[in-house]
C-alpha cells in the first residue's frame, strides 16, 4: 500500500480521479450537485472547504480513510 499525502492544495479532480471513494466525501459534505460545479475538477480542496464552512483538517482527514479503500483494492 503506498503512502496517501492528500493536502488542501490539491485539486478536487485530482483526488477524485486517483481515488473514486473519496467521492463520497465530498457528496457528504458538499451534496451531490458538488460534481456538476463548474469549480470541480480544478478547484483546491481548501478553497472547497472555504466555500462550504467546512474544516479542512477534518475534510481532509475523511478524505484520506475514503481513498485507503481504494488503496486496499
């Protein structure tokens, strides 16, 4: 299983393409219209949480459990 380093610089796309599960997350979060955002995909995770008044260590923290599922497979 390799190391997960998911950061608040790191773009909603990038997290979401390298490790689905983590779509969960942010559905939770952020609701499921999150994905047709025009800001998803490109957006960083921090300003993601910024927009939501959503705590980035917390999110962050979900996001790295959701993708060692992923990591698992």
């Amino acid at each position: 299983m390799s190391a997960l380093n998911i950061t608040g610089d790191m773009t909603t796309g990038e997290v979401t393409t390298k490790w689905p599960a983590t779509k969960e997350v942010f559905s939770k979060h952020f609701g499921s219209s999150c994905f047709t955002c025009p800001a998803f995909g490109s957006e960083p995770i921090s300003i993601a949480c910024s927009m939501h008044s959503t705590d980035l260590n917390m999110f962050v923290g979900e996001l790295v459990a959701a993708a060692q599922k992923d990591e698992q497979k």
